[in-house]
C-alpha cells in the first residue's frame, strides 16, 4: 500500500517534488522496479474529514488497521451521522492515537468510506481496542446493531510500517 497526502487539489497536477532531485534516479529506479513486480494496481483518492477524524500525535504508527466500508445508498446521510455521533466519541474515550476518516472521491463508489486506526502492534487486538475500548462489550454490540443495517460490506486490512523500504520526505523547517 501506498499513501501520498496532499493539502489541494492541484498537488496532483505537480510533476516530481523539486525536493527529490538529487534522489530522482532512484526513485525512478525503485518505481519500475515496483511496476516490474506489479500484476495489478487502482488508484483510490479519498478525502480525509477533519471533523469526523482525531490524530493526538505526529509519529508514523507501526501498524494500521484500514476498514473500507461501503455505505448503502439510501442510508449514507445516516451513517455519516452515526460516526459522529456515535463512533468518533468512542475513538477519543477509547484512546486511540489516530482516527481517520475519509470520503472516496475517485476510484471507488461515491457511498465508499474508509478509516484508519493506528496501531502498535497485533497485541493490540487481544483485548478490547478503540471504539470496542471505548464503549465496553454491550455499548459496542449495540453500535454494529445500528451499523450493520447501514453498510452493504465492509472489508479490513491490516499494514505494518516498515522505515527500511519506505521513504518519508524530511521534515520541513518552519
């Protein structure tokens, strides 16, 4: 998995980033090499909702745990609401370093939402984690009874950081 932020829109026109020049042979040689290895690949631009999202740190999270839901039509205004409402209250009680939300725009079906938890380790899923953290067995059985009748699937994948085969640009001063 891939994940490029931008600030707007018009990012994506940008060419190379003029802060790679010294590294652009190498990051041409590393994308064909990626593209040789590549059976297939889409391309999802989702945009990230401040208001339904929390992020209490800026260190890259060892894993995340990624569920792409798609929301029933007819009931997309609702689950937008429930999030609010309901699943974000219960990031925060549950103390989770990063929730994020987002809408798809490109890509994928315009009622495609996804989150983003962060993670430490798999450990983290042996007992009660974020929302389930924050709402306890009962209040979480209760929210997937208001959820499920809202979503036609839901699909999670898991992805561990790994800094020895991935770039992160330097920071910038400010």
């Amino acid at each position: 998995m891939r994940a490029s932020y931008y600030n707007k829109w018009a990012d994506l026109d940008a060419g190379p980033d003029p802060k790679l020049k010294d590294q652009a042979a190498d990051v041409a040689r590393v994308t064909t090499r990626i593209i040789d290895c590549t059976e297939s690949w889409r391309r999802i631009i989702t945009e990230v909702q401040p208001d339904l999202s929390l992020q209490t740190g800026t260190d890259m999270p060892k894993m995340i745990r990624v569920l792409t839901t798609d929301v029933r039509p007819d009931k997309y205004k609702d689950y937008l609401a429930l999030v609010k409402s309901d699943i974000l209250p219960a990031a925060q009680k549950g103390a989770l370093k990063l929730y994020e939300f987002s809408e798809t725009r490109y890509g994928g079906p315009n009622t495609q939402v996804t989150s983003i938890v962060a993670m430490d380790s798999w450990a983290d899923l042996d007992g009660d984690f974020g929302v389930e953290k924050g709402l306890g067995k009962e209040g979480y059985q209760a929210l997937l009874d208001k959820v499920r009748p809202l979503v036609a699937q839901s699909v999670v994948n898991q992805y561990r950081f790994l800094p020895e085969i991935s770039y992160l640009p330097p920071p910038t001063a400010k």
